[in-house]
C-alpha cells in the first residue's frame, strides 16, 4: 500500500479557489509568500489568514484600460497604481495632471479681492 498517496507532501500549498493541494511553481512569488509565512490581516473587526490562489485562478493583470476623460484605451503602464484599481474610473496620467493645472489655475487667488485685511 503506497502512503504517499493519502498524505499531502508537506512542500505542497493548498489553493482556495480550486480547491487542490499544488506545488510552490503554480503559485506567483507573493502568494507563495503569503502561504508560507502565515500573515494573518485585520478584515473590520476580524483577523483573518491569507487564502492563496494557484497561478490559474487568479484573474489576469488588465494590461489596458480607457480613461473616463480622453476615452482612449492606453497601456495600464500609463495609469497610476491607485488609478488601475478602479477600472471603470480611470484616469490616465497626462490627463490627471492636465486636470491638477486646471485646479491650480482655479484657484489662482492673486486677483481675489473677497478677503479684506483692512482692519
């Protein structure tokens, strides 16, 4: 009788999504850090252990987006992290700082007279 068989090797790292016991490759560098440190994260009012996901379950990286104000589908490279996350309101980075100088320009306050220091 092989024991090997019904014993999980202890090498192996248990995928949440499929549900099967795989081998450290099918897994990215940071999931398999992850699983095999332990880190347990604070989720609201719960602690809470990291549940790794092998290569094949986890989605994709979108390697494009459309800004919501140029409309033109661009590289993901050309948005900024923070902007990549919501996909469905990205904003590319020539637009976002086109529209931080209109900001600025907005509130030029140099010919502002509503402030009175006459006091």
């Amino acid at each position: 009788m092989n024991s090997q068989s019904t014993q999980p090797n202890h090498n192996q790292i248990y995928c949440f999504v499929c549900k099967k016991t795989k081998y450290p490759h099918d897994f990215s560098s940071s999931q398999f850090k992850k699983a095999t440190e332990g880190n347990l994260y604070r989720s609201s009012t719960y602690i809470r252990q990291h549940k790794p996901t092998c290569k094949k379950c986890t989605a994709p990286a979108t390697s494009r987006l459309t800004c919501k104000h140029c409309d033109k589908s661009k590289p993901s490279t050309e948005f900024s992290k923070k902007q990549r996350k919501s996909e469905e309101n990205a904003c590319c980075l020539k637009c976002f700082q086109k529209l931080q100088k209109e900001d600025l320009s907005d509130y030029d306050d140099s010919d502002d007279d509503s402030y009175d220091d006459s006091d």
